[in-house]
C-alpha cells in the first residue's frame, strides 16, 4: 500500500472537519454582531431619551 493511499481519507476528514469549523464560526461571529449591533441600539435609546 502507497503512502497517497493511507493519506488520502486522513486528509479528506481533516478537510471536512476544517470546513465544519469555519462555518460555525461564521455563524459564531454573525451572533455575535448581533448581539453587539443590539447592545448598541439600546445604548443608544437610552441616551436619547435622557437628553
């Protein structure tokens, strides 16, 4: 057995698990935006209505 054949399916999980972290980060970063966008709408409401 050749050395690409043991290779291969090693590197097609890490490929696949790799691909699995990058979309939940995506995701991670997009709530987090969120998240952030909100606090600051409050913020901001709170400062108008105090002025």
């Amino acid at each position: 057995m050749s050395h690409r054949n043991t290779r291969q399916p090693f590197i097609m999980v890490a490929l696949l698990a790799l691909s699995a972290l990058l979309l939940v980060g995506c995701n991670t970063m997009e709530g987090l935006g969120k998240d952030i966008q909100s606090a600051g709408r409050v913020l901001e409401q709170t400062a108008d209505r105090d002025n």
